[in-house]
C-alpha cells in the first residue's frame, strides 16, 4: 500500500485532470464531431494509430462489448470511412482498415485541433510562458512512460 501522498501532488493531479477534460472538450469543439460519434471518432483513430483490425479486436482494446463495437463499425462502413478486407491470417475473420476518407477525415480534425491551438498559445501566453508550457509537457512525458 502506497504511503501517504504529498499535498501537492494531490493538488497537481486534481488540477491537471481538470485543465485535461476542459482541453478535450474545447478541441473536440473546435474540430467537431461532423456528425460522428465519440466512439467512432476512437475506432478511427485507433485504427489509424494501430493499423488494421477485427471487430472483436477492436471491441477488446475500446473496452466494449462486441455488438456495440459491430453498430459503431457498420456506421463507419455507411460513412465509407472504413473498409473490410479478409484477414489473411485467418479466412473466417475480416480485418477493418481506414479508407482515404477516412484518413482524410481524421487528418482534417488533427489540423483544424493544430491551428486552433497554435493561435491560442500565440495571443494568449508570451514567450517565457510558451518555454514554461514545452517543460510542463516534458514533465508530463515522465509520467506517462511506462
């Protein structure tokens, strides 16, 4: 059992998931959902970070169950954002890839989430505060390397 936690990494851990979930929420804002759900914006990306999987594969690494990962995956194959192939591997199972669209879409989302951050640090913080932000999310790095 761990001993007795410092108040200021308390302080720090309480603050840091507060300015997290604001800054989500604003960069989710900024690019929009263009009419997609969270979850199948997380399929996109994972695939995109991850490369090609099954649909239980990927119910499995979300934390879903299979049926749901299968609804938010037919949406993305309606879209064409997705696309099914057979997996090589094994000929009764089927990998999911992302299309040129859906690449597309998700880079679209990256550069718009980019831009908008880009002007926020320009016209609201100075310089010394831009150099404070890069060691903030060095020191960040440290905690989450595994």
């Amino acid at each position: 059992m761990p001993g007795v936690a410092h108040e200021s990494s308390v302080a720090a851990a309480r603050e840091l998931l507060v300015a997290y979930g604001r800054l989500k929420r604003r960069l989710l804002a900024v690019s929009g959902r263009g009419g997609l759900s969270p979850s199948m914006l997380a399929v996109l990306s994972r695939l995109d970070r991850d490369g090609a999987m099954t649909t239980s594969g990927l119910a499995a690494v979300e934390g879903v169950r299979p049926q749901s990962m299968a609804a938010t995956v037919a949406a993305l194959d309606g879209e064409s954002l997705v696309v099914r192939r057979p997996d090589p591997t094994d000929g009764r199972a089927h990998l999911l890839d992302l299309t040129a669209a859906g690449r597309d879409l998700l880079e679209g989302k990256r550069q718009e989430r980019h831009h908008w951050l880009v002007a926020v640090l320009e016209e609201r913080l100075d310089e010394a505060e831009r150099q404070a932000l890069l060691t903030a999310t060095r020191i960040l790095e440290k905690v989450l390397d595994e």
